[in-house]
C-alpha cells in the first residue's frame, strides 16, 4: 500500500509538470496544407514548461520534455499519422485502460541502469528519499541549435548525466532526427554522443538503454492480473485483463516473435497492431556501429520495447559479457532510428531495405 502511495504521488507530480508538454489530450490531429517546398517540421519552445513542441505540417507531433520531475529528458507522445498515440499516457496524462506499473516508463527516453553503480534507468518520484543516493538522473542542459529543411527536422541538444549530489559522469550530445515521408509516414533518428568526464563504467544491467512505453493498444494480450486506470484515472485492480483492443506482436530480424525476443539478439525489432482501426508498425532499427551490435532486445509483452546492447550478461544468463567502460574524456556513439509506419504492416524485406540505408549512413 505504501508503495501505491508513493507511485500515486509522483505520478501527480509527473502530471503538473507535463500539463502542456503534450501538447494536446486528443489523439487526433488535422494535418495543415503545405506546398512542395515547405519546411514540414517546426520547434516551439516553451521554456516555462521546460518543454520544446515538435510539429509537423503546423500540427503536435511531439515534445521534447526536460522537467527535472522526470528525472531524464523524454520525448513525449508519440503518435501515427492519423493521431493516434502509440505511448502510453499515464502517469503523465493518463488515459483509460493503461496500466500503472514503473512510473520511470515516460514516451521515448535513453538511459541505463548501472552507471559507476548508479541507476538512472529506474529513477522516478516515486523513489523514497531514503534511497536517492542510488539513483542518477539526466539533466538538459542547452538547445544547440534547431534546423528545418524539407521533410526533415533536427534538434541539437546537450545533457548531463549526474549522480545525486550533482556531479556529472557523462556528457550526452544528442542529434534527433526527424523525417517524414509522402505518404506522412513518420522515423526519428537518436544520434547520441556520449563522453566520460571521469573513468565511467557501464556494468551489464538489463535496464537500458533506448526505451518506449507502449499504448495499451500495442501491448500484447494478456490473462494476468494488472492494475490499470479508468476513464476517470482511478486505479482499479483486476483479476483478469480485459484484451479488448489488445493487438501488439513484436518480430524480430532473426524470425523470432512474441514474447521470445525479450533477451534474443537482433539488428532490428518491429512491433505490429491496430490503434482503432489504423494498422502500425513501430520499429526500431540498431545500428552495426553502435557499441554491442548486434543490440539485446528488452521487449516485454506488457509495453516496455527496449533495445539493450549493454546488459549482455544479464540478457543472455550469462553466455555474453560486456561491462562497457569509457576512460575519461573518452568518447562512445549510438545510433538508433524508430520508424512509425501506419495504413499497412511493414513486411521484413522493407525493414530490411530500411536498414541496409540506416546502417550504411556514417
């Protein structure tokens, strides 16, 4: 019970300060008439709301959220071409039928949990404050630039990695990348420089490294007991989920599916559904030059879909073994690309195609 406390009370924390960080309650959106050699994507910063909107065609796409409550910069929602969200709400903005499990689960975010033996990955408000000083957190430190060109946005950040008393472990060099195609089929591209400013070790952990938090829509269906919201954001638990709606299946490069790629090895992982009556497939794609190539796959039927190329021995029980070490001053870089793909389900010789140009882009 004192746990449900503790999550319910960050999660309202979570809420105010993402009031306006969504942008908007509603999933749908009206796309704006753009002509041949419009800049399709624009940022809007809202510095009050520690927040930079993301729009396509003039419309919410996403945002860039920076609160320090969140304990790690996040983008947050995501969304398909006709509007529909494919992460989930809650604890921020909750919605109806989400579960209310791990409330450090926040859109799309990139962290890990074992850094010099501290956990960002977990991090969250609902941590009692006696066990703060296990915990690290990512804090946004500067907007390095914006550009917008075409079908194609970039946003040029710079965060530090701190353990709780405020001293910084990594400085982090983010490049998102932002395209759309013609037929409003949308990919975002994390380019992550990390550099050590002082001997850092990244131990094998399975919390990491690049995560999204799935719309109950996209989960996979399932009989265990859960405890999810209503559609007036009380928390009720149930004996049984109710799968109404319930579409998710994760396929991985390797032909394997399911719940089976939780701690397989792949170079890329689609998850395929329907968001009322809008058939998605989300996908991300490794990169062969990132660290541990090819990545473990953090993939859990309840809504975590995570790449984790750095906790190979807890992914693999014990067959591999990583613990990743940067000297100081040294430098590492990952690259990973989400594509949300919508109308159809990506088939494996697409992805394929999709890759082979991602992975030969340097």
């Amino acid at each position: 019970m004192k746990k449900d406390v503790k999550i319910l009370m960050g999660a309202l924390v979570l809420a105010a300060a993402f009031m306006s960080c969504g942008q908007s309650q509603s999933g749908q959106s009206q796309s704006a008439q753009v002509g041949e050699d419009a800049d399709r994507f624009s940022f809007v910063a809202h510095a009050e709301r520690n927040s930079i909107a993301v729009l396509l065609d003039g419309q919410p796409y996403t945002a860039y959220c920076y609160a320090d409550s969140l304990k790690k910069p996040v983008l947050f929602p995501l969304r398909t071409k006709a509007g529909h969200f494919i992460t989930r709400g809650w604890p921020v903005q909750p919605r109806a039928n989400e579960r209310t499990d791990h409330p450090h689960h926040v859109g799309l975010w990139f962290n890990y949990g074992d850094v010099n033996g501290l956990d960002f990955w977990n991090n969250s408000m609902a941590i009692p404050a006696e066990k703060r000083m296990g915990y690290g957190s990512i804090h946004h430190a500067a907007v390095n630039g914006t550009e917008s060109n075409g079908n194609t946005g970039v946003l040029d950040v710079t965060k530090y990695w701190q353990g709780p008393q405020g001293d910084s472990l990594l400085k982090e060099d983010t490049r998102y990348v932002f395209q759309v195609d013609d037929e409003g089929n949308t990919s975002i591209v994390l380019d992550i420089k990390l550099t050590a400013l002082t001997d850092v070790s990244l131990n094998d952990n399975k919390e990491g490294v690049l995560g999204i938090r799935l719309a109950r829509e996209l989960e996979h269906p399932s009989d265990e007991p859960a405890k999810f919201t209503d559609a007036n954001g009380i928390v009720t638990e149930v004996a049984q989920a109710n799968n109404d709606g319930v579409t998710g299946h994760y396929v991985s490069s390797e032909g394997i599916e399911g719940d089976d790629v939780w701690g397989t090895r792949a170079k890329w992982v689609t998850l395929n559904g329907t968001i009322e009556g809008e058939d998605v497939s989300l996908v991300i794609l490794d990169h062969p030059e990132n660290p541990g190539y090819p990545t473990y796959w953090h993939a859990r039927g309840y809504g975590l879909f995570a790449a984790n190329p750095l906790g190979q021995k807890a992914l693999s029980d014990g067959k591999d073994v990583l613990n990743f070490k940067l000297g100081k001053d040294a430098s590492t870089r990952f690259r990973y690309k989400i594509l949300i793909h919508t109308g159809s389900m990506l088939d494996a010789a697409a992805i394929n195609d999709q890759f082979s140009e991602f992975g030969g882009q340097s």
